[in-house]
C-alpha cells in the first residue's frame, strides 16, 4: 500500500507524525499496561511510551475516532472499503487485529452547551465507520492500542486531520440518529456511572465524611457495573467513587450548601426547626417510601431498591428497617 508506512515507536521524538500525537494526548493520561486496568497519571514521555493502552479522548472532548477491528488482515480494510484512510493504524502483531485511529480536525464536546448537532453527525459517523469496516459497535474506546509503545506495529497513512463533514461525504449515514451500543450509553459506561452515583450520592453529601461517602459510592458504583458486559475495571469504579466523594466534601461544595441553609432560613424561618417543614418533607417522600415497601414485599432487596428509587441505600434501610 503506496499510504502505510511502519513507523518506529522507539524513536517517536524524531517522528513527526508520533511527536504531533503525543502533543495530543490528553494532559491526564488514562494509561495501563493491560487492557483491562485503567490508571490516569499526569502525562510524561515515559508513561506516554510504557503504556501499551491509552485513553486518546477525554471523557467531555472526543479528538479521535477510534474503530476497534477484531479480524485478521483487517490493516487494510479501510482500502478494501473504499473510504478515508485513517492517520494511523496500531496492528496487534500476534493476530492482526488492529485499530484505526481518525484524528478531528475540531474535536467535538460533549459539555451541557455543547451543540448538538456536532455530536450527532460524530455518532452517524462512528455508527457508519463501525458498519463499513466491520468493528466492534460494543467498543467504548476508553483504553486503546498505543501508537507510541513497541507492544504494538504501528503504521502512518500521511492523512490530514479531517472534519466530520469529510468523513461525512465518503460515507453512508444511516437515516436515523444512531444511540450508542448499550455498554455507551451517556457517552460511554464511565459516563453512565458516574452521573447516575453522582446524583444517588447527594442523599449523603451533606452529612458524610469523605470515607463514609467513598465506600457508599463504590458499592452503588458497583451495583451499576454489573449491567454491562464487558464491565468496567474495578480501579476506574475507584476512581469514580474518589471523584465523587472528594467534590462532596470539598470546602467549595459545603460552603455552598451552608449558605443555601442560611438563605432558606432567612427567607423561611429555621426549617430545622419547623415542625411543618418536617410534615412537607415527609409528604414529599410518602410516595417512594410506599413504593419502597411494596418492592420490598415483592421480594426486591434493598440494595435494587435504592437503585431503582435514587435514593441511598441507607433511607431504604431506615424506611424499612
């Protein structure tokens, strides 16, 4: 193939291509040796070269397009389809399963004012990537095959950086809006996790210290993780648990919440002391707490409970005692 040229990952920093992909990489780099374990570290050559996995993207900015391609011979799939080549290609030299790494032109975010027109036309074209190509659609594309470490034979095309729309034009959009494989929902298991925790885990954020609030979240971040197949690593459901309990215990986050108890105190009278106050809440959560007692007959523990319901598993356990 007159585009594929191997490149030498030993000497990266004499390699344009490589030196301008490892430019690219995210500050803090989601790493491992292994497939299955996932470390973040603050990005060095050192770590950038030793890890034979990294994460290309943040979790809110998507830079590059990762196909994850099961099937031997498939380094050349992208000719053999007829599409546009990807800048590189990451060859697992025992079986020929590869991965095709497009780089974005403009990286596309998935922040809450983010457009969302970009995100849509990204997964039209990772749905049709998948489709032409033959990969793998369950691929969350957290940990990837690293271009920058010798585990792996890496190859350069010499293609430029595309924009959606040039991919956009060499492929078959499906009609629809294409949802993500069930293992990608909100952007991908990591996503789900953490936002669906984040919110249980206010039930406890105001009263727990950061160890209480730590080992609640990872049995709920747990709990989550069974669903999904393959799962998520246990050190990335660590590493959700930490980010979720330091931001509840942090100064910012307390101060907040003392002076919205002091606002609604000015504004209300103290509700600590409002006997109404206490009915309204009471009225208020009557109906879960209902809900709560007729899943409980019905044979549901109080672990799926809580889940079910967004609330701790604690509140379950005082409904129910």
């Amino acid at each position: 193939m007159e585009h594929l040229k191997q490149l030498n990952p030993d000497q990266w920093e004499q390699v344009p291509p490589l030196a301008q992909l490892y430019q690219d990489l995210p500050k803090t780099l989601r790493c491992s040796p292994y497939k299955h374990n996932t470390d973040f570290r603050r990005k060095t050559p050192k770590r950038a070269t030793q890890s034979a996995y990294v994460g290309y993207n943040t979790p809110k900015v998507t830079t590059f397009i990762v196909i994850d391609l099961d099937y031997n011979g498939s380094i050349f799939a992208y000719h053999d389809a007829g599409i546009p080549r990807p800048q590189f290609v990451i060859k697992n030299p025992k079986n020929g399963h590869c991965h095709y790494l497009y780089r974005l032109k403009d990286p596309v975010s998935f922040f809450k004012n983010s457009q969302q027109a970009p995100i849509d036309l990204l997964n039209a074209i990772e749905y049709a990537l998948n489709e032409v190509l033959g990969g793998d659609k369950a691929f969350a594309g957290y940990l990837a095959k690293n271009a920058l470490s010798t585990a792996h034979e890496v190859y350069y095309t010499g293609a430029e950086p595309y924009t959606l729309h040039d991919l956009a034009d060499y492929l078959d959009l499906p009609t629809f809006t294409p949802k993500k494989a069930p293992n990608d929902e909100f952007y991908g298991r990591n996503d789900a996790i953490f936002n669906t925790v984040r919110k249980i885990a206010l039930s406890i954020a105001y009263t727990g210290t950061y160890t209480q609030i730590y080992a609640q979240c990872l049995e709920w971040c747990e709990e989550h993780n069974a669903q999904y197949s393959p799962q998520l690593p246990y050190n990335e459901l660590k590493s959700i648990s930490k980010s979720i309990a330091g931001h509840y215990v942090s100064d910012d986050f307390r101060r907040k919440f003392s002076n919205q108890q002091a606002s609604r105190g000015r504004n209300g009278g103290k509700a600590s002391n409002s006997s109404k106050g206490g009915q309204a809440r009471s009225a208020k959560y009557s109906p879960k707490r209902q809900k709560a007692e007729q899943m409980n007959k019905s044979g549901m523990n109080k672990s799926e409970i809580a889940r079910k319901l967004c609330i701790s598993r604690r509140t379950v356990i005082n409904w129910l005692g």
